[in-house]
C-alpha cells in the first residue's frame, strides 16, 4: 500500500574526532605516538589511505567551510591540511615548504589569488 513518507537521505558526520582533527592539522610532530599511527589503522580496515579516500573528501567537503574560516582568522596566510589535499590548485607535496613555512604559503596563496578577503590587511599587520 502506498504511503506519503518522504524518504530522508542521512549525511555523514564528521563523528570521529580524528579523522577531523587529521583533515585540519595532518600529523603533527608533537602527537603522541597512537595518534599518529591512526590513519595507519584506516588503511589496515580500510584498505586504503585515509588522506585519499572518499570518506576523507566527503568530511572536508562538509567541514571545510566553517573550519577554513576559522583557520584563517587564527592563521591568516596559510590553510589547513584537508585544504592542501583537496582544494589546493595544484599537488604540494606535504614536506615542500610552501605547505610548512607561513611565509611560502602566504607568497604562494597570494600568488595564486587565494587570499581570502581581510587576509592580506591580517599578514600586513
């Protein structure tokens, strides 16, 4: 028998608070050595790279705006790892300084006409 139930389409989280973290900060030098190793484990399960996996596209895609903005009022001239990884206009190898030194990043941003509005008052200061 028909019914007139809409059928809801449930969007997916960003409900584990690494892989969130990891899509904002990458691994950091100073994480302890079970929180580096985690998008190891998502691999191993997985069979798969965290970093490149659709999961990881489709919570940056749904995080990104707010932390983006965010990043960018607490670290005006660089981006976020998730970023990096899937807006980025070209490839930028996770060591190359453009992605690990402010003031690369901020040439490289400006000089792709990245810059959010502000950004550049904020890196004059």
């Amino acid at each position: 028998m028909p019914t007139n139930r809409t059928r809801r389409v449930r969007r997916r989280s960003a409900d584990t608070e690494w892989q969130r973290e990891f899509l904002v900060y990458g691994i950091r030098e100073s994480d302890p050595p079970e929180v580096r190793r985690r998008p190891l484990v998502f691999m191993a399960e997985c069979n798969g790279c965290f970093a490149r996996s659709l999961v990881a596209r489709e919570m940056w895609a749904e995080i990104k705006d707010a932390e983006l903005a965010r990043w960018i009022k607490e670290r005006p001239g660089t981006r976020p790892y998730g970023w990096w990884e899937f807006d980025a206009p070209e490839r930028v190898s996770c060591v190359d300084p453009v992605r690990t030194d402010p003031a690369k990043s901020a040439a490289y941003l400006a000089g792709h006409g990245l810059l959010a509005p502000g950004e550049q008052a904020a890196l004059d200061l």
